[in-house]
C-alpha cells in the first residue's frame, strides 16, 4: 500500500486483523516497552494503545515485529524497489526486457521529494513534556524517540539533494536537559548528521535539525537504510513507499515532513555538550553516560490525528531485526558491485551486529598452487573494513566461495564448521589494533577505541572437528566445559569482574593456555571460549555469539596455546582461545524490572486486557 499516513497504516492492519487496540490504560514508564518486547517474541499483532498514563497521544508498538509483516507493508512497492536494484546493478537488462521494469518509470517519479505550502503536520503545536514519555530500561537516563526519523541538510549545498536522513538516538529529557527547551542526540562523527555538523562547524553556520516521528512507514525504514553517499534517504522513501515524499520549508529555515505525525525542529548548539545517556541499546547493555551535541527545541508540530510509534532495542532479536532483513533483501545482490571478489555478507543479528561479521568471497590468487592459502581474501577483507557501517566490525570471518559453493552464508553453524575446519591459526589471523570500534561497545580499551581481527580460511579441510564434550581435566578455576558447536568448547572461567588492572585478567588467561602444549587432547577443539557460565552459552546459538562476540576485544582477548609471535605475526600452534567473561570496563547488561514484569503478567492473565494477546 502506498500510505499517506501513519494512521491509514494502522486501520489497514486493523482491517487484516494484524492489530490490537488496547483500551486499558498503560504506563510509559518501562511497562509500554517490556509489553513490546513480549509482544515481538510472541510474534503478535501491532498494538495500538489508546490511554497512555500523563499523555493525550495514542501509541503504536509492533508494526514491523515480523518480516512477514513488514514485507507486507509494502507489498505495492518492493517488486518495483527490486527492480531498480537490479537495473543498478546491469543497467542493459531494461533493454532485454522492457516489460519486466514498467514499473520503474513511476518508481522514478517518485524518488523526487515535493515541496507543498501546507500540510496535516501543522494542524497541532505541543511542548516536549506532552509527548509520550517512553523509558525501555530500568537504567534509562530518561525517555528517549526509538523510531526517530533525523533529517539534516549540508550547510555548505543546502536542499534535499545532500541531505542526509537517519536514525540516531534521541533523549527527551532527564539529565541535565532544559525541559521543553533541549533534547539530547547521540551519533557517531561518520554518520552522515556528523558530516553535517562539522561541515556547519567549518562555515560558521547553524545545524537545524528536524526530528520526524511516524508518517509513513517507509520514512522509518529509509532512516535505517545504509545508503551509499550521495543518494538521499528521502529519494528511496519515495519509492518504497510508492509516492513523493512531501516536504514544507518554514521561514525559519526549517523543514517539516508534511505528513509525519511528530516533528521537533531545533538548531544544534556548536558550543553545547551535555550528559547523554545511559541507554539500554542494540548490544544488550547499556551505552553509558557521555557528552554528546544539544538540540535547541524551536518547535514541536502534531497533526490532529497523530499516532506516536515506538520500538525497543535491547539484546538482539529485538524488532529492529525485521529492518535488518529487509534491508539484506534489498541491498544483498548491489554487494558484488561495490567490492571486487565479494560474494556475500552478513552483519549477525545476535551478536548485536557490528561485533561479527561473515563474509563470503573468491580465491582466485594462484589457482594452480597444490595448498590453497587466504590472499585474495585478505584484500577483500581490507575493503570490507573500508565501508561505511561495516567498518564498525570486531570480527571477519571470511571464506573462499570456491571451496563450498552451496555455503549459505546466514546458516552460521554451517559457517563456522567450514571455517574452523579450514583456518590454520598459525597465519589466518590479522590484527587491527588501537583503531575504531562501535560507540555503543564497551569492550575495547576506551570510548570508542579497540580492535578488529580477521580470520580468513580457505583450501581443503585440515581437521575434524569434534561433536563431544571435551572429557578431561582442566586447570584450577577453569571447569564446566559445554561443547557449543562442533569444534567449540566453552569454559567457565574464574570471575573477571573484580580484576583491578589488565594484568590480572591476562594471568589468568596466561595460565590457562600455558597449562596445555598443542599435543595435549584439548586442540581438538580449534575454538575454546572461557565465559562466565558455560551452560547458558552453550545452551542456544544466540547465546554463544552474543556473549562470545560483545564481550571480547580481539587484540585484549584472544589466546592461542603454543602462541608465537614471528616478524610481528601473532599465531598460535594449538587452540584458539577467547576471553569472553565480563570484565570490570564492561558496561552492564539490560535487565528487566521485576515489578514491572509482574504487573504485566497479571494483564496477559484470563480476563486481562493482554490475554492472548503476549505470554
């Protein structure tokens, strides 16, 4: 459907019986999102809240809480977004096939934004403290916009041609906000907003801002979207959501989507830095307090109907995931285009995605050599760690297509048994160090700061791995191993998180590799993981990469029996071992409030107004 409004989304799921009214009223404060994030688990309808305790607006949680759902929103428009994506890709197939691609033209039309003098945006004036005051996690530093569509434009070519869309983190009040007055954002400098604030820095001019929440629904996917530079996310907006976006611009400079529920305009303060945060993120854990721009609030617009979406992130799935797959479906075919000798990639839901990323490319260097070794790899790799969000990688794994063309690079079991039976960890491990990881990750040696490796494997397998559990006896401290995958074994280690400086969390680990020679029976296990309970890691797949690949930094964390350094090459002649216990520097992990888990459960009760509706 090509909808006009948030609203018109919402009685269209109603009438194909994929949304809930909920008339009883709901507390904002933490209730509001631990039902959403039940609700996405249970994989329930979209939930429309008619009473918000303190709030006269209406909210709206779920709408993309399936990628059946969400491909559904837009069943009017993919076929045609696809087709785009693959004339991007061989620009000649319009011409084999003309018939197939009569839906690009008006796809085109409609990449162009439209300036209209008026619209429903202007029906309503509020005040920040009157919006819905959303908090997801007990440690929140406030209520924050989950789905906030941000919209900047370059100083220097101002206009929607360089103007950048996206979702960045927003935090209405707490702290040391002047209510009503300043709000809060949080993003990284290479995001494209951050290009915009420093070029404003550079020409001595104000970055105004516009913060759209709801409109719709391809509004709040193009702000997710990792486009390349210079393709506006309004333009993609535009075709997925199947007509032009529409936009006013106010005598004060500032722009206003015509038909978004919400939008605050405000002028970020170069000379302004307050306390942001903490913020129960996409990682599992809370982001914690640190100093990030202001936005001095000018205005905050409503139409009359207006419905406020909202969303949780937390640890992965959360309902973000949707966006991610979508966003694979759309994008996956252009990645060959972009780097040479890649075949595919996948960012991993579960491990908070930028901590682990797989990929998939060629081999071609030396066909003729009798033992195939990672080269052409390693140059993918490097250009892999050259784009954009992909840069924000702890982990590569990559392997070379060649060896197993069938490889699905999203089954991950499947994934790592090819690797580590391949991967010779005496050479296929390449070091980043004292470089740049994600903001929102704690792992490294600061803020922002850390490391990546690469592990690259390809040629004909070198072991076999095995499917026991390891049976013999480990070191003092070290005990309850799990095997998790074949070839994976975790152990629960000694508790990391009263260790006063680094070398006491590096003894222990020294301890434990040097206990074993590369013959002892525990090298089996290409891959031993030392966390802080073993069950619960090896319990699920999920388990093992979110606690495995969120609470490790390859340079700090990562051991080897029989580890050698040659020509400044570190390798290992037996297992590979990694430090994923949480350590003092780690920021905590989200964690529900029982309270509010026990009011819920008495709503899903008989009778309540969730029953049947979440567990």
């Amino acid at each position: 459907m090509s909808y006009r409004s948030l609203r018109e989304c919402v009685e269209d799921l109603e009438r194909h019986g994929q949304l809930r009214r909920i008339a009883a009223e709901v507390d904002p404060d933490l209730e509001l999102a631990e039902i959403q994030r039940r609700a996405y688990r249970c994989q329930a309808p979209a939930l429309l809240f008619e009473r918000v305790r303190g709030c006269s607006f209406p909210v709206v949680c779920n709408l993309f809480g399936t990628l059946e759902r969400t491909r559904w929103l837009f069943r009017d428009t993919l076929t045609a977004v696809r087709h785009l994506v693959e004339l991007k890709i061989d620009p000649a197939a319009f011409w084999r096939n003309p018939w197939r691609y009569r839906d690009v033209p008006r796809t085109l039309w409609n990449l162009r934004p439209k300036y209209v003098r008026s619209g429903p945006i202007q029906q309503g004036r509020t005040t920040i403290r009157k919006l819905p005051p959303i908090r997801s996690w007990p440690k929140d530093g406030g209520p924050f916009v989950t789905l906030p569509q941000v919209y900047t434009e370059d100083p220097r070519r101002p206009g929607w041609r360089f103007s950048n869309l996206g979702m960045y983190r927003i935090q209405l009040s707490g702290n040391d906000y002047q209510l009503d007055h300043e709000i809060g954002l949080h993003y990284q400098i290479h995001r494209g907003i951050g290009v915009h604030h420093a070029a404003a820095l550079e020409c001595g001019k104000p970055l105004r801002v516009t913060i759209a929440v709801g409109g719709p629904p391809a509004m709040t996917v193009a702000a997710v979207m990792p486009l390349p530079e210079g393709l506006p996310e309004l333009a993609f907006a535009g075709a997925l959501g199947g007509r032009r976006v529409r936009l006013i611009q106010e005598s004060d400079g500032h722009t206003l989507f015509a038909d978004a529920d919400f939008c605050i305009t405000g002028t970020v303060d170069p000379e302004r830095l307050l306390p942001e945060g903490p913020f129960g993120d996409h990682l599992g854990y809370y982001s914690l307090t640190h100093p990030f721009p202001v936005l001095r609030v000018d205005g905050v617009y409503h139409r009359a109907d207006a419905i406020w979406p909202f969303t949780v992130v937390g640890r992965p799935p959360q309902e973000d995931t949707s966006f991610g797959e979508l966003i694979h479906e759309l994008t996956g075919p252009v990645i060959p285009t972009v780097i040479a000798g890649l075949k595919a990639v996948h960012a991993v839901d579960a491990a908070g995605v930028h901590p682990l990323l797989l990929a998939i490319g060629s081999e071609r260097y030396v066909p003729y050599a009798q033992e195939r070794r990672p080269q052409e790899l390693l140059t993918i790799a490097n250009a892999v760690l050259g784009q954009g969000q992909l840069s924000l990688a702890k982990y590569l794994l990559i392997v070379a297509g060649e060896d197993d063309p069938d490889l699905n690079i999203h089954d991950i079991p499947a994934f790592l048994r090819h690797l580590l039976c391949r991967i010779d960890w005496r050479r296929d491990l390449h070091f980043q160090t004292r470089t740049t990881i994600d903001t929102l990750d704690y792992s490294g040696t600061g803020f922002n700061e850390g490391s990546k490796v690469v592990m690259a494997a390809s040629g004909k397998p070198r072991r076999e791995l095995p499917q026991e559990n390891f049976g013999s006896s480990l070191p003092r401290d070290f005990d309850e191993p799990r095997l998790c995958l074949p070839g994976v074994l975790a152990i629960r280690g000694p508790s990391a998180r009263g260790a006063r400086n680094r070398s006491e969390l590096e003894a222990s680990m020294q301890r434990f590799v040097r206990s074993f020679t590369p013959t002892d029976p525990i090298n089996r296990y290409p891959l031993i993981v030392v966390v802080d309970d073993s069950d619960f890691t090896a319990r699920e797949l999920n388990n093992f990469l979110w606690v495995v690949f969120t609470r490790s930094d390859p340079a700090s964390d990562i051991y080897g029996i029989g580890e050698f350094i040659d020509r400044k090459h570190w390798g290992c002649e037996g297992s590979l071992v990694i430090d994923a216990r949480i350590k003092p520097h780690h920021a905590p992990p989200v964690e529900e409030d029982p309270e509010v888990t026990r009011r819920v459960n008495e709503m899903a009760r008989r009778g309540g107004p969730l029953y049947g509706i979440i567990d």
